[in-house]
C-alpha cells in the first residue's frame, strides 16, 4: 500500500537519509528502532508527508504523493493519515471529544457527524465517561489515547506513530501496546511505529534496525 523508493534527505552537509527502500501492506504492523540520530524520525515524517525527501519517491496505492502540491498533500494527510506523537499535542482549551474532532471539521464532516464519530471511537478506546474534561484533567495514558481517537477520526489508511509510548509508565505502556493491536483488528489502518521499546517493536508484523540513515539487512 505505501512504497518509499531511494529516500535521501540532507540537512545542509548532514546526510540524514542515504537511499532507503521500504514497503508496507495494508493492515501491517511495522516497527523502526534504531539508536538516536539514526534518522528514524525523519523518515516517518517523510513516509508521513509532513516533510519532503531531497530525492526519491513516497507512493500510497500507487500515487506519488511526494510530487504533490502543499495544499493537495494537506488534503491527502488529512484524510489518509494519522499521526500519534510521544507528547499528545492535545489542545489544552478544548475537551476530549473537541480535540477528536479536530481533524474532522478540517475535512468539512458536518458537527453532529464528527461527534458521532468521536464518540464512537472514543466508547471503543474506553474513555467515554472522559470526554468532556480537558487535557489537564485526564491522566497521561489517557491524554495519549485522545491522541490515539484524534489520530483515527478520518479513518485513516495509516496511522504513523513517533515514540507513543516514551511518556508513559509502565502499566500504561502495556495498555498502549495492546491497543495498537485492538486498533488493527477493528479499524484495519497500516502502522508504522519508531520506538525505542523492544516490547512495543516485537509486536510488528515487520522490525527494521536503521543505522546512520539506512536499514541494516
């Protein structure tokens, strides 16, 4: 379903990415590990269009999306892509079911539709009783599961995830870890994750090890 060809990306002399090759099929599960500096983040924002590659190719069901125009790939993000970040990026003046529906009125879905929507998802994430509080009145493992409805709420046929559970205790790791796994039955996204954490990375369908910009064989 998404295909990245040859991916090289520099910051000034820096080489960050030196020719990557990857392919992801649809509903699988992916994980990037690799030490800091490996170019891991760069990469999934790549994979995820937040950022351009200096040379090579991004392709979703065949398209290449990286040689779109800012606003038809804001578009093409919004309603193909989700995205779950270490620290929940939450808006701290909207409520739990506000913040789902975000990326929902973006995409023109009317207010009652988003929050049927919103509210369906966040019934399955088991926060339904939280969904008028903010974010300063939910607990982390619950700010990061927002996130996760957030990343959702478009139906997306990705889901890209940097570090989701670097922020999080233990016990709220473990929830973390097996709602990816709930996610995939349910909703059927593709996920790619960069994590440093071996258990979250060995329940990928598919580990890769990048190194100084390339995946190690």
């Amino acid at each position: 379903m998404i295909s990245a060809k040859n991916i090289k990306k520099s910051y000034g002399d820096l080489q960050v990415l030196k020719g990557i090759d990857l392919e992801i099929k649809k509903g699988e599960i992916v994980s990037i590990v690799g030490p800091s500096g490996a170019g891991k983040t760069t990469f999934l924002q790549i994979l995820g269009t937040l950022s351009r590659p200096n040379s090579g190719q991004i392709l979703f069901n065949n398209q290449e999306v990286s040689k779109y125009k800012d606003k038809q790939l804001a578009a093409f993000r919004n309603s193909n892509i989700g995205f779950v970040f270490q620290f929940h990026h939450l808006l701290p003046e909207f409520t739990a079911l506000e913040n789902v529906c975000i990326p929902a009125f973006i995409a023109k879905v009317s207010k009652s539709e988003a929050e049927r929507k919103a509210k369906e998802i966040l019934r399955f994430l088991k926060l339904e009783h939280r969904i008028d509080h903010k974010p300063n009145e939910l607990s982390g493992g619950e700010q990061q599961r927002v996130a996760v409805a957030r990343a959702l709420i478009n139906e997306p046929s990705v889901i890209f995830a940097d570090e989701p559970s670097g922020n999080l205790d233990s016990e709220n790791k473990t929830e973390l870890h097996n709602l990816f796994l709930s996610l995939r039955e349910k909703f059927n996204p593709s996920i790619v994750i960069v994590t440093h954490d071996d258990d979250l990375a060995g329940l990928a369908d598919k580990k890769l090890t990048m190194k100084d910009g390339l995946f190690l064989s």
